[in-house]
C-alpha cells in the first residue's frame, strides 16, 4: 500500500471521529450550534479522503510535476498581493480572480478556471454572508 493511500485512510479515520460531534446540539437557534464546524469539517475531510483513494496519485504527481518554478513564484506574489488587499473592500471580485488566477497556473483552461472560481467564491459568501450572518469585508 503506498503512503497516499495510508494517509488518505488516516484522515478518513480522523473524519469518522469527528463524526462524534453529532451528539452535540446542531445549532441554537438561528445560529449554528457547537456541531456544526466539526461536521463540516469531518465531511469535508471524508470527500478528499474518499477522492485520495479513489484517484490515483500518481496522476496528480505527474500533474504537479509539470508546473513550473515561476508559476510557483507567481502564485506566491499574487496570494501576498491577495492578502495584502484583505479588507479593501470587493471580495467577491477579488476572491473571483485570485481563485481562477491559481487554477490557471495550476493547469486548468481559462474557461474551467472562472468557472470554479466564480463558483467556489459564491459558495463562500453564500455559506458566510447569509448562513453564518459574518460579514466577509
């Protein structure tokens, strides 16, 4: 068994025992309860656990492999220049950007990039601005 995959059971381990937050209240009132981050982190970690097993590593290597060194250099600047401009104000647009700017660097057509950045950002302000009631800014 290769280390991807031990790891990947590790932290699949670690989300079931997470899952023991469900015997704590999920939420009090409009306000999400002391189970609710547990739980979302523990489905979160048993999707990418689940999707390590399923996904073969080396395929990811190989991905990984061709990026190249000043692609890393730029993600760098950009996520400084990113949170340099933290509370300026626009995050969606900020957000937006910054996440198709990582995707493309990462390998992904423009197309895909704005996609999924524009709808990972959604999702974000979606779950904190009108779940949570936090504002991003």
């Amino acid at each position: 068994m290769n280390l991807s995959r031990v790891a990947a059971l590790g932290f699949l381990a670690f989300a079931v025992a997470l899952g023991g937050a469900w015997a704590l209240p999920s939420s009090q009132g409009a306000l999400p309860g002391p189970a609710f981050f547990p739980l979302a982190i523990a489905f979160a970690m048993a999707g990418l656990s689940i999707a390590l097993l399923v996904w073969p590593a080396t395929r990811l290597r190989r991905k990984l492999s061709r990026t190249r060194p000043s692609a890393l250099r730029a993600s760098s600047a950009c996520c400084s220049f990113y949170l340099m401009l933290w509370g300026t104000g626009l995050f969606f647009l900020r957000t937006a950007f910054f996440l198709a700017l990582m995707l493309r660097w990462t390998g992904e057509s423009w197309k895909s990039a704005a996609g999924a950045a524009a709808g990972l950002t959604t999702v974000v302000v979606v779950a904190f601005q009108l779940g949570l009631k936090v504002t991003l800014e």
